[in-house]
C-alpha cells in the first residue's frame, strides 16, 4: 500500500483545496492530511486564519479525501511524521517548488499544480483591509523592521518619518514604498498604526499623540523611563480602544514562551532565584547614542527590559526590594550596572554592561531543578531543564528568526485583528513595572556607585 502525506491550513476550504487534495490522493492508495494548528499558523505570521483547527479538520474530513487527519504543530514534524507513517509520498503545491527537496531523503517529493485564480488569501482580502503602519525614526532598528513587517499577514508600510527626512528616504528607497512625510502629525493622520523607534526620550510624547489619535502604538523598548508615564499611555490606549506593546522582541518569540510555560507548570519546582545578564562590547564610536546622556544613554536603560522580562514573567511584577550598583564613566552614564531584586521566597539579579563584558547567560533556579538559557539567552533558541539526576535532564531546540522582529509584530497585529488591547506575553503591569526600575534608577534610589 503506497502512502502519501500533503499539509496545509485549509482555512476557508475551496475548490483550489479540494482539488490539491484529490491529485494527492491519485498518487497512492491512502491519503494522509496535516493541518496547521492556530498557534503554529500565528508563528509563522498567519494572523488572519477565519477558521479554527477544528473547523478546518472538519472541513477537510467532509471531502472524502482524507484516509487519516494529523495536526501539524511544530517545525520538523514533517520529517517524525513520514518516519512515524511510513510514507512513500510526500505532496505539496506547486508554489513550494524546491522547499520541501530535503524531505527528499526519506521519500519521494511531488509538487502538484495549484489551481490558478483561487485562494484563501484572494478569498479573505475580498473583506479584509490591511493595516497601514507608520515608522517613526528611521535609524538602525527601522532598517531592520521594515522587512520583518513584509514577513507578517496583514503588515504594510505605508509611511515614514524622521528628522533627518533623508535617513527617511533612505529607508522609503529601500523598502521600495511607502511616502515619507514631513511631519510626525501628517504620518500619524495617514496611518492606522505606529512603529516608534527614536531615542528613548522621544516615546513618551510621541506615542501619547498617537494613542489620544485613535491610532494602535508598537514602540521600541523601553517604552518609557518612567513609570507614572507608562501607567498614563495604557490608560490612554484603554480609553481609545487602541493597543500599546512595548516592542520587546524576546518576550513574542515561541521559544521564551515555551521555557516560561514549562517553568510555571512546576517542572523544575519553585522559583526561588534568576540570574540574567546582557552586554555589548563595542567601541565608543559605535556607542555614541548609547552612551550620550543627552539622549538618555547607558546600560539599564538601553539594555534593561531584556533581563528585567524573565524577571516580572516568572516572579511577578511586585518585589519588596531593589539595590542598583553601577560604574559611571567620567560623564554620569552607567557603563555597567547590576540590580538585585528582592521577593518574597526568591531573589534575582541582572547585569548589564556597555563596553563591558559579562556572561550573557539565563538561569533560572527552582526546587527541583534549574533552567538554563546560553547567551544570547534574549535570542532564546535553546534552553536545557536540568536535575540533580541528569538522567532526567531535557534539551529543548527551536527556530529564532533574526532579526526577531517579527515576533513582535506578529503579536502587534494580531491584537490588533482580535481586538485584544492587552497581550498575555508583555502585560501592560510589566511593562510599567519594568519602566519603574528605570525611574529608581533616574531617581537614584537604593542606588550604590562602585
């Protein structure tokens, strides 16, 4: 009995589907069908699937076509299932001529012709506008998020503004489209979302004009350096119905999410302590913004939110005590600071370092056993669980997408699509309890020069 194995999400089950499954199913004797589960639609930029995975399953079902149903829930499941089915045949549309070629070591590869003029995508865009997003400084991190908005559903980008109207041009060339404006007001009148990466004392305003606007906020970490003012753009976002996300990249990528969800399940006990770090090693030219006191420079503050994350995900956003230790250069500017933070039955510390070096590394220590995240742990890719028997130990390998923007805004826009003004992966509470490190910080409270 030959077997073969065809995958796809199926959402709005049409003709161009059914007639894909049926040359699949002419190539052998049974048919085996795998259908994308939502999140893993949602990880690879899928944000306006119509139908569930049970809708989709069932529709698919409903042809006839189909001898057996698996669902598809995670990369290199293609690969265990042909092991796991025995399969002869692997069939997959012709619009993926070539990227399925390495399955060709465990069967035979078959590219079936598409049907022309019909599509789930054809059939959602009939009803679904795409959502015109506006960048707002366009320095090092733009360049890097405007083709990352290519890569999500959904994501255009319609418009640029800068001070420096020709580094927006620059990037508008780039890009290939999109209008630069010569004001920040005229963009945000033109769009129906921001992306906001200027320097850090710029958020504050320039997202409190959008958001009072009507228009949904993504901005560059740190949102704010100041907690009263991180609590007053929520409120803002809230009363308008809009979303406001911090764009921390780590805290949208699926493997963060998976190591937060195993350790909150119990499986290496409880928390009682974390250990984050972060630095960059670079030259004083290539750190003039970041070390610029001007413009709000050095390393909590520009590095801070990245370990600070684990910190408020796994031990909550309230602790009873916080110490800050920091080396000043000779213009006030933390070149390395380190933050011990006091809970109730745990502790944690971060350290961060600009122009100093330290091990990157995240651990995370419980009752049972510990976690531990290699540098750069923040680009998280690979995680261990590992015990006092080591015979229990577990390694966990996925795909981090560099530059990892898209997770972020992969998780902006879906808020957005669901109408969801808060998103479970970087709550509004810590958000504003990580800006409030930052305004101890400014204020110089249980502060210690070294």
């Amino acid at each position: 009995m030959k077997k073969v194995i065809t995958y796809g999400t199926y959402d709005l089950l049409h003709e161009g589907h059914i007639r894909l499954l049926e040359r699949a199913k002419a190539l052998g004797d049974w048919l085996i069908v795998g259908v994308t589960n939502d999140s893993f639609d949602r990880e690879r930029g899928k944000l306006n699937v119509r139908n569930d995975v049970l809708e989709r399953v069932d529709a698919v079902r409903a042809t006839g076509l189909a001898v057996q149903i698996v669902i598809e829930n995670y990369m290199g499941q293609k690969i265990d299932d042909i092991l796991k089915y025995d399969v002869d045949i692997f069939a997959i549309g012709s619009d993926w001529e070539g990227k399925f070629d390495y399955l060709g070591e465990y069967c035979e590869v078959v590219y079936l012709p598409r049907t022309e003029g019909i599509s789930s995508t054809m059939l959602r865009a009939a009803s679904e506008q795409e959502i015109r997003i506006g960048v707002v400084g366009c320095g090092r991190i733009a360049r890097r998020f405007v083709p990352e908005a290519a890569k999500v559903e959904r994501a255009v980008v319609a418009g640029y503004y800068d001070t420096l109207r020709e580094a927006a041009e620059q990037l508008a060339a780039e890009s290939g489209a999109g209008v630069v404006y010569d004001s920040f007001e005229e963009l945000v009148d033109a769009v129906d979302a921001l992306y906001i990466a200027t320097p850090h004392l710029s958020h504050y305003e320039q997202s409190r004009y959008a958001l009072e606007h009507g228009k949904h906020v993504l901005c560059e970490t740190p949102l704010v350096l100041c907690a009263e003012q991180a609590k007053e753009l929520f409120a803002i976002a809230e009363h308008n119905g809009v979303v406001l996300l911090e764009a921390n990249k780590t805290a949208f990528c699926p493997a963060f999410n998976h190591l937060v969800t195993l350790i909150k399940s119990g499986l290496i006990g409880d928390v009682v302590g974390i250990d984050a770090s972060e630095s960059k090693l670079w030259n004083e030219e290539e750190l003039r913004r970041e070390l610029n006191p001007d413009e709000a420079g050095g390393s909590l503050y520009e590095m801070g939110s990245y370990p600070l994350l684990p910190i408020v995900k796994l031990l909550g956003t309230q602790y009873d005590n916080l110490n800050l230790y920091s080396r000043l250069n000779d213009k006030g500017v933390d070149v390395y600071t380190r933050g011990i933070m006091l809970y109730s039955g745990a502790v944690a510390s971060f350290q961060l370092g600009l122009g100093v070096k330290t091990e990157g590394n995240l651990v995370v220590s419980g009752t049972q056993g510990y976690a531990y995240i290699p540098s750069p742990w923040w680009k998280t890719d690979y995680f261990e669980l590992r015990y006092e028997d080591q015979n229990k130990n577990k390694k966990y390998f996925y795909s981090w997408d560099e530059p990892g923007l898209r997770y972020e805004i992969r998780e902006f826009l879906s808020a957005i699509v669901e109408g969801r003004l808060r998103s479970s992966r970087l709550t509004p509470e810590e958000s504003v309890a990580m800006a409030e490190v930052m305004s101890r910080f400014t204020e110089r409270k249980n502060f210690f020069e070294i």
